[in-house]
C-alpha cells in the first residue's frame, strides 16, 4: 500500500466534480461517496501516473489512463480507519462488465469531524483476473472477517489478494525505462 496525504485542492476538485456529476443511477450511498471516489482518482493518478479520463465530466467505463494506453478504473471506499490486508476491495454488481483492463482500488481516511486525511492505494489487478478470483457476496451478507455487511451485491477480493503496486514492474504500470 502506498499512503499518500489528501490536500484541499484534492477536496475541492473531488467536490467540484461530485457537483457536476450529481447522483449516479444505482449508487450504493446514493452520491454520498462521490467526493471519496474523486480524491481516490487523484490519489490514483499521482501514485500511478497517467491521464484523468473525466476531466470533463464522468466517463462510465474507466477514470484513467496509463502513459501505455491501458485503462484503469479506480474503486474507492471511504474508511474510519486505515485499511487492513484482510479488508475487501468490492466491485458492485451494477457495473462489472466496465470496458477497462485494470482495476486499482484506493481507501480514503474521513474522520468523524467530516475531514479527508489520507488515502492509499491498495493495489491493483487486471479486471479479468479480478473478476476469476473474486468471490461474490449478495446484499446483505455479512462478512466475519471484518464485521462489514454488504450493502449491495459485489464481487470482493481481499486487498492482500492484490499486486502491490510497489512491488509492480514498470511494464505493469505502462512506464517505459
């Protein structure tokens, strides 16, 4: 996992960008998360590199794209505490047939006074991989290891289950040498 601290030109542009994309058709916290989703973007591309696809709005299919060409859609979720290696990384229900080859998943830190902190980047997987490992979970199930009930059918892969993208070649992340 690679930490990286959130700043408030992060909040305010995850903000902005929640604004112009309003409430998403079958969002699990019904828009709540969308500034989350949007500071994990930037913490995306800062620790990946790459373009931000939605600059210009929202773009369904992926959030960006590597300096290869490679697309990567990011999945956030939002935490009270920093993330552990047997926390699920999910994929909801709604969109797994997303047309991207990379899926990276990043954990935004918001504490009870409402402040983003830090986020990190968990990791991330080929979307094919991730959907031939994943285990699917149906609303409601509630999970032992980590106390968590679902709140919408997903497919969940455990963040150690992810290749660590500090440990990840250059050819995966699309940096040439």
């Amino acid at each position: 996992m690679i930490e990286v601290q959130i700043t408030e030109e992060m909040v305010e542009i995850a903000k902005q960008k929640s604004r112009e994309m309003g409430k998403l058709k079958n969002s699990i916290l019904k828009g709540k998360g969308n500034v989350s989703g949007f500071i994990g973007e930037q913490i995306a591309l800062q620790v990946l590199g790459g373009e931000w696809a939605n600059r210009e709005g929202c773009s369904y299919q992926y959030d960006m794209i590597l300096p290869d060409g490679r697309t990567v859609d990011v999945k956030t979720k939002q935490r009270g505490v920093a993330p552990q290696p047997h926390y699920n990384c999910s994929v909801s229900n709604f969109n797994p047939d997303q047309k991207c080859d990379l899926y990276g998943f990043v954990s935004v830190l918001k504490n009870r006074e409402g402040e983003y902190l830090k986020g990190w980047v968990l990791g991330i997987i080929p979307k094919q991989e991730f959907m031939d490992r994943a285990t699917f979970a149906t609303q409601g199930t509630h999970d032992p290891s980590n106390n968590f009930n679902t709140p919408a059918s997903c497919y969940n892969l455990t963040i150690k289950e992810l290749q660590n993208v500090q440990g990840i070649g250059d050819d995966m992340l699309g940096i040439s040498s």
